[in-house]
C-alpha cells in the first residue's frame, strides 16, 4: 500500500458518487470511473423518495453547501404547492429528481470522476494493490478497489461469482409528463403525495407521483447547472410477465407502444389512471426488468469491496435502494478514513462489509417480501 490510501470507484451511480464526495471530502486520493460517455447520457428514471437514512448519509457526505441543496431540491408533493424539504422540520421522506441528485453529487468532482471508461475486469496484485482493467485497453492500480457498477456488476461477477441476481417476474414501465396547472387539474387530491400506490387485479399495480422538480435556491455554487427542474407527474405500470408481451418486444418497443400497451391495460381496472398513463410524454417511457440479489453469505475480506445494487440490489416496492446505497457510502468513508489515519486496512473493510451485509441483505428481504404482496414478485429462494 502507497503512504495514502488510494481509491478507485467504479460505477458513478448515486453510491458511488456519494462515496467519491465523502472521501474527496476528508483528503482521500479517490477516482470514479463510469462507463457512461457523459452524466446525462441515458434515461435512469425519475423521482426517488429519500428517507431518514439517505438523507443524513448526504449531510454527513456532502460539504454543506450541497447538503443544502439537497434540501432545496427535495420535496413533498402537496396540491397547495411546494413544500421543500427542510434540514430541521419532520419531513423525512422526500422526492428528489434523480438527475438533480447525480447533478448535485457530481459538484466538485471534476478531476474525480472519468466518464467513457468501461470497467471490463480487475486483477489482485502480490503486494496488495487491484488493478483495474478497461475496455480501452487501459488500466489502473488503488490500494482499494470499490463496485458501485449496479445491479449487473462486472466487479461482482469476477469477484463473487456465486451471488445471484433473480429475476422476480415483474416488469415495470415508467415515464412522465409534465405538470402544469391544466394536468395538476387531472390528478386527484388523494394521489397529489409522495407516491399514490394503485393495486389492480393479478397483481397489476401503478404508481402516480407528482414531481415539484424545481430549486429553492436560485443562487447555485458556481460552476453547478440543474438541467431538469420542471415540475412533472411520474407515472408507472408494474405487471407479472405473463400479463405482458415479451421482454424482446418490451426491450425493443418504442415509447408511444409501451405507453398505449400499459395505458390499455390500466383502463380495464383504473381509468382515471390510465388517462394519466396515457399523456406520458412518449420519449419518457421506458421498460425496467425488476431483479433482486439473493442475500448470501460473508465472504472472506480483500481490498476489493462493493456498495449499492452492486451487492444488495432489490425490489422497488418499499423505495430503500438508493438510501441503502447511501448508507453504505457513508459507513464505508467512515471506515477508510480511519484506514487512511493508520488503522488496518483490511479490518476496516471487514467492518464495512459485516454491518452493510446485515443492513443490506435484510432490506432485500423486506423489498422482496412487500414486493411479492403489492406486485406479485417470486419470492427469493429458501
Ligand atoms: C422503478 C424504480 C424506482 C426506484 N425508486 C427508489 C426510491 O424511490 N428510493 C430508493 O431508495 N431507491 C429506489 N430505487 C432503487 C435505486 O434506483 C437503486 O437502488 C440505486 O440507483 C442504486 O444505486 P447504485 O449507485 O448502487 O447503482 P446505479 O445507480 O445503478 O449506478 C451504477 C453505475 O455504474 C455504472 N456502471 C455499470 N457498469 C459499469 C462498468 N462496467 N464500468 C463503469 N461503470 C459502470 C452505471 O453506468 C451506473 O452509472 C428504485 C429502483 C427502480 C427500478
């Protein structure tokens, strides 16, 4: 190991740019490399609801400036308005824009993070150090090297290669419109909240969740833009894929055809719904084919770790799989701050890794469990 602690990321996802910002933060030499050519490159969803445990991970992460913004940023739907988050109120649970929050977490890491760099494999060298592999041909060495490559990751796959990921059956197809005093007309009281759940027959399920996407703050650190702050309805459609058409022809469909097909579907049980379903803006719709890790068990500790979907990627239906990615980035900067001021490095990860794999799996457990209740999910073997 160098004199300092060196730290390659790989995967700029929510966790791992969380993870960056609190390493960057307490002076840890850290780098982030994602595969995606730029931070705006694909569709990834839309609002995600943050809980008690996301949000004090970014108020211990992020400098506060951007904790700040986070709040600013946040909401919790109300017809009567906006209700931004606040730091000291009781409002833990809140939507954020999922882009606004990648926005934020990649301020002020320019030099930190490198896009276009396709993480395709890693070696463990003799004197302790990983080397990591690209698609480029080229390569980089850290004393640590940390997955946050999501649910398909390539560092799990060489690392652990028993963990399984399952399909759950269930498919998920979302987009978005936007709202506007004429649209706000179209949602009912009862569905203007953090996310109004729609339960239909043969476990068909929608989601409606009205988005005030807008900052509080017009004065924003320089150099940081937030390119999508108009306020939006988001709108999903879950079913059990024997209710639907192929994956291939899901994968391959065009928006306006997952929107109709889904929109068509809603009507027989949910027809105000499906009138929501149906105004989503066709370049908005996209498939998601829902999987879950499977918990396993510990495994012995290297200087290659994992955080995030990487290891415990789960079932949206109780909405923690971002907040867990969180929690690991800030247990995990916490204990490579305390490897950085002399403590053993491998011990510090093992302590990293023992309390994320109890928190972590258990979270799949639940998300499987009320995903299996509210969407028909298989449920995890054994
Ligand atoms: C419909 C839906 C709704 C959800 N709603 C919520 C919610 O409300 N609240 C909540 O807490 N969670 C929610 N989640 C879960 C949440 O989206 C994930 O748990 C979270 O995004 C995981 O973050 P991550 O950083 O681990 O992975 P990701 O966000 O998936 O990031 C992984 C990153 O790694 C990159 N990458 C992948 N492979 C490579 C490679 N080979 N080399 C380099 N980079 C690579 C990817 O491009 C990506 O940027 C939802 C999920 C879904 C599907």
């Amino acid at each position: 190991m160098s004199a300092h602690l060196r730290v390659l990321v790989i995967g700029a996802g929510i966790g791992g740019l969380a993870l960056a910002q609190g390493l960057h933060r307490a002076g840890i030499d850290v780098t982030v490399c994602e595969r995606d050519p730029a931070p705006t490159g694909r569709l990834q969803g839309y609002r995600l609801r943050l809980n008690q445990d996301g949000l004090d991970a970014l108020d211990r992460l992020l400098p506060p400036g951007l904790a700040r913004l986070i709040w600013d940023t946040s909401s919790s739907p109300s017809r009567s308005g906006y209700r931004h988050g606040t730091p000291s109120g009781a409002e833990r649970n809140v939507a954020v824009n999922r882009l606004t929050l990648r926005q934020i977490l990649l301020h002020g890491l320019g030099d930190v993070v490198e896009f276009g760099r396709d993480c395709t494999g890693y070696q463990a060298c003799p004197d302790g150090t990983v080397t990591a592999t690209f698609a480029d041909g080229s390569q980089r060495t850290a004393d640590v090297l940390v997955a946050a490559d999501g649910v398909n990751s390539v560092v799990r796959r060489h690392y652990l290669p028993h963990a399984q990921v399952m399909d759950t059956g269930v498919r998920i197809m979302y987009g978005r419109f936007p709202l506007t005093r004429e649209t706000a007309e179209l949602v009912p009281d009862e569905w203007f909240q953090l996310y109004a759940p729609l339960f239909g027959p043969d476990h068909q399920h929608i989601g409606i969740a009205p988005v005030h996407a807008r900052c509080a703050n017009p004065d924003l650190p320089t150099g940081l833009t937030l390119t999508d702050t108009a306020d939006y309805v988001m709108c999903l459609f879950a079913a059990r894929t024997e209710l639907l058409p192929p994956d291939d022809e899901l994968r391959t469909g065009t928006g306006r055809w997952l929107r109709d097909l889904t929109a068509d579907l809603a009507r027989a049980w949910q027809p105000a719904a499906a009138d929501l379903l149906a105004r989503a803006e066709t370049g908005t719709f996209f498939p998601i084919f829902m999987r879950s890790s499977v918990p396993l068990e510990p495994w012995p500790t290297t200087s290659v770790t994992l955080l995030g979907d990487a290891i415990h990627a789960m079932s949206p239906a109780v909405g923690v799989g971002a907040n867990t990615a969180l929690r690991d980035a800030d247990l995990l900067t916490v204990k490579l701050t305390e490897a950085e001021s002399g403590a053993d490095l491998i011990t510090a990860i093992r302590e990293y890794e023992t309390t994320m794999i109890d928190y972590g799996f258990d979270a799949v457990r639940t998300s499987a469990k009320y995903g299996a209740i509210r969407m028909g999910q298989t449920p995890l073997p054994g």
